[in-house]
C-alpha cells in the first residue's frame, strides 16, 4: 500500500475512533440521565431545564441535575447569541421540544406541578 493510502486509512481510522468514543460517552451520560427519569428522580420543566421531582434524590442525582442544567444554560445562552434572541427564548424552544422528547411514565412540570407523560 502506498503512504498516502495509508495515511487515508489512518484518517478514516482516527475519525471513526473519535465519533465511537463521542457516541460511547453520550450515550453514557444519557443512560445515567434516562435512568434518573425513569426512576422518578428528575422530569423537564417547563423552563427548559431539568428539575427535582423527589426530594429524597440521592446526591448523584442531585449533581447529575446541576450538571445537565449547566450545560443547557451554556447552550442556551450559544444559541441565542448566534439567533439574536434571549436566552429565555431559546430556553422555550428546547423546552417544547424536550416536552416532545419525555419519553411515557416520565414527569414534565405542568402548570399545577409534576405530572407523569
């Protein structure tokens, strides 16, 4: 094989590894996440962030919310920078669509309270 064909393959190889170990981790984090959904610890709120549907959650839960939320707020706030919206706004559209997402049995804040899909 001649070196640049080696060195595609490598490429390919390299992008294949790092698109593999982004989805692992993803999916990693979104089973901790779906886990704590089911389970009843945690359930979308109608401002487009994650809230506490039981207050006995263990601390894992607790700072599995505090890290999701954070990393929604950094969004949010990216979104409406590149939109020229509020981060309010951008908040609202991800909460619609995260409404959407909320898989059945999980909870969604609704106007009196938590209620599950």
């Amino acid at each position: 094989m001649d070196p640049m064909t080696t060195s595609k393959h490598m490429k390919q190889a390299f992008k294949a590894a790092v698109l593999g170990f982004a989805l692992l981790a993803g999916t990693a984090h979104a089973i901790d996440l779906a886990g704590a959904k089911s389970q009843g610890w945690l359930g979308e709120q109608r401002d487009g962030y994650l809230g506490l549907v039981r207050s006995d959650a263990p601390p894992e839960v607790r700072q599995l919310l505090d890290q999701v939320n954070r990393q929604r707020s950094a969004q949010f706030e990216q979104i409406a920078a590149r939109n020229g919206i509020s981060v309010n706004d951008a908040a609202a559209v991800f909460a619609r669509e995260a409404l959407q997402r909320t898989q059945p049995g999980n909870y969604v804040q609704g106007p009196g309270g938590w209620v599950k899909k």
